[in-house]
C-alpha cells in the first residue's frame, strides 16, 4: 500500500522533510566510508538500512559495493552474494579493524535516522499493539514523495487528523506489483 499526500499540506511538507533527511543521511553515510577506507563506493550502491522501533533508514555500513573490486579495502573483505541468480561481488565490514571503529563511532554520532513519530499529529502511525512496522519513502516522477507501508500501518492511520482546510491531505493506493 502507498501513501499520497496532498501538494502543500503540512503532512506532505513533513514527508518531505523526511525524504530529504534520509538522502542526506545516505550521502553523509557514504562519505565517512570513502574517508575512513580511502576508497570510493560505486555511485549505484545502495547502502543497507534497519527499522528499528519508530526509526527507519538507519544506515549500515556492512556490506558495501566499491568502484574497485579488486582493491583490498581497509577495513573491508571482499566476498561474493549471490541473488536472483546473479553474483556480486561486495564488501563486508571487518569487526575486527581499527577502520571498523572509525566508522561505528562516526555514524554513532554523524548519522541520524528517520523518526515517523512526526507523522503522528497527522494520524500516520506506523506502530501499534507493541508491534513497529516499516515503511519506506519514494520520490515519484512528480517530485512529490510517497510512503510505501506495511498493510497493517492502515488500520493505524486516524484520518480524522489528516484534514486540512475541509480536506483529506491523505489518499491510499494499492502499490503495483
């Protein structure tokens, strides 16, 4: 299911701004790797991300694809994945490197995740029942941002909340398989 907000609703500024910490946090998250290994990281890499209690896009640095696949990089192993019959070959964190350290601390205290609780005063929740459930946000073909949620997060929303001027600021679409 996808969430659509309303252009210029205080619900959609807040998305926004969710959107646009979270691609910050990945590029401030793959500069302190290319600084601590010395290394620059493929610009399709995509870094890993964890949900975890009302935080999502809490970047990891584990497994990373570098621009240099033979390189030996600092901090680094190399090791070949293996998805949808395809091989890969990326790099996984070493925990036992003074790199490994470097960066654990620099994205303890440089890198922030994305809090949802925001969204609340609107009536998007994305836990309930002592039960947290991801979500994920898109940047459509329009410029505007849309949330991708877990079906559940539905039955959460109050959209009583989400009117704005009479209005609905809110509408939900099947995603597209």
């Amino acid at each position: 299911m996808e969430l659509h907000f309303k252009p210029g609703s205080e619900i959609a500024k807040a998305v926004q701004g969710m959107y646009e910490h979270k691609e910050n946090m990945l590029i401030k998250a793959k500069q302190i790797i290319e600084e601590e290994t010395g290394f620059k990281i493929d610009p399709k890499s995509g870094l890993q991300f964890i949900f975890v209690f009302d935080e999502s896009y809490d970047w990891q640095y584990d497994l990373v694809k570098f621009i240099d696949e033979e390189a030996k990089i600092p901090g680094y192993k190399s090791e070949i994945v293996k998805e949808n019959n395809k091989e890969y070959k990326l790099f996984r964190i070493n925990k036992r490197t003074t790199v490994f350290n470097k960066i654990k601390d620099r994205f303890h205290n440089e890198i922030t995740p994305v809090r949802s609780r925001i969204l609340n005063k609107y009536g998007v929740k994305t836990e309930g029942n002592s039960r947290y459930y991801g979500y994920r946000l898109y940047k459509e073909d329009d410029g505007t941002i849309s949330m991708q949620i877990h079906p559940e997060v539905f039955n959460l929303i109050d959209f009583k909340k989400s009117i704005e001027n009479g209005n609905q600021t809110i509408t939900v679409k099947q995603s597209q398989s």
